[in-house]
C-alpha cells in the first residue's frame, strides 16, 4: 500500500531557531513531490515541488532535500518566524495509478514561539 | 491568476437542508477536484473531474454530488447530510495529469457544519 509518513507529529521551537521536517514514502512508482504549508482553517499553498531527479530545492527560508533511493525528503526552514506556525504536509505523486491521485502525508504541526 | 475561488467560506446547515459548494478556476486547469478535511487530519480526495468530465468518485455517499458546469467551475450539491459531515471541504486545480511537475492549487477552503 502507497503510503507517506511525516515526522514529528508536532513540534516546538522559538523564533530564529532552525528546524527539520521529515517524510518518508513507500510509493512506487513515484512522479513526484511536494510539500506544503497549510495554516489552519485555510487551504494548503505550494512551498516546493521535486522529481525524482532533483535533490533540493528552495523557496526563501525554506529548503526541501530529497533521496530517492531511501525515499525520505525533508523540508529545512531556516530562521523561523511566528508566521511560521502551521501544518506541514508532504505530498507525493502515484505515478502508476495512472489517475490524478496525490498521497498525502498526515503533516507536522509546527508551532513557533516568541 | 493563480487562485481558486471557493465560496461560501463558511455554511451552517440542517440536515434537512439542500446546499451548494462552489469552486472556480480561471487559470486553464482541465483537472478540478474535491477534498474532505478534518481536523488534525490530511485532505481526503472525493472526486476529479478531468476535461469536465467525473474521472474519480471515491466511493462518496450520494448526499453529495459534484458537478463541472464547465471547465472554469466546479459544484458539490450537498443534501440530507449528517453531522458528522461537517468539515473543511478544500477545491483544487491542476494543468491535466498528476504525472508532470505541475502545480496543484487548492482554495481557501468552504468550512461546513452540519446541525
């Protein structure tokens, strides 16, 4: 079974700290994928996007890594902000269904604290 | 325009009631789709629509009917729902197939509450 398993659930740093988001994934084949920042009650929106060819890639404070061969990615956000503070959802692609299916990962909470 | 639209962004209603979802596009997307969120918990697909057409149905019970009037908008028809029902209903768009690299934009989201 296709599946996406984040780490921590949740967590807790203060502002400026550093800190590391971690998904690991059993789809195969994979397309593709992405992680996204969902604050609550709101809609997810778009931090990055990855092939299986591409290693990182970044978007201001954050930066996404990926190992296709273990098949974990994680999502590094540097110099955290309180606007920070949200679920983190890592999203991958089932290339092999052929449909339009996107595994979701059941997310970080982060909380950043002045 | 990058944005999908959903309105209304909150709806109360009775489990008598009949109601309306509505989502829309206006970025050429030929993929639409709708998610069921509850809290604390990752999006769960519903349905796609691909080139207006119902390509998925995720075994969701008939109190919901989606509809894609046209290839810009995207209904889900509530009607006698339940309580348990209530949640963060999520409307997103994407070029066409999930395969490519392509953005998957999702709405601000309509929040439900069923009485």
């Amino acid at each position: 079974k296709n599946q996406v398993e984040q780490s921590p659930q949740s967590l807790i740093i203060l502002e400026g700290k550093n800190c590391t988001l971690q998904c690991n994934y059993t789809v195969s084949p994979f397309s593709n994928l992405r992680w996204y920042k969902q604050d609550t009650g709101r809609g997810p929106v778009s931090l990055t996007i990855m092939t299986f060819s591409e290693n990182t890639k970044s978007n201001g404070r954050y930066t996404a890594t990926l190992d296709a061969d273990t098949k974990q990615s994680s999502l590094h956000i540097t110099a955290s902000q309180l606007s920070d503070s949200a679920s983190y959802i890592c999203v991958v692609s089932d290339q092999g269904s052929g449909t339009y299916k996107y595994i979701f990962g059941t997310g970080t909470r982060l909380k950043v604290l002045a | 325009d990058t944005e999908v639209t959903q309105t209304p962004k909150h709806l109360v209603m009775g489990m008598t009631n009949k109601k309306s979802l509505k989502c829309e596009q206006h970025m050429g997307h030929r993929a639409m789709y709708w998610y069921k969120q509850k809290a604390k918990k990752p999006p769960e697909l519903m349905f796609v629509y691909s080139y207006e057409k119902l390509s998925i149905n995720e075994s969701v019970p008939s109190r919901f009917s989606p509809e894609c009037p046209n290839s810009s908008l995207l209904n889900l028809h509530l009607h006698a729902l339940q309580p348990e029902d209530s949640a963060l209903y999520l409307c997103a768009s994407s070029q066409d197939r999930a395969a490519n690299t392509g953005e998957l934009f999702f709405g601000e989201g309509s929040r439900l509450t069923v009485l």
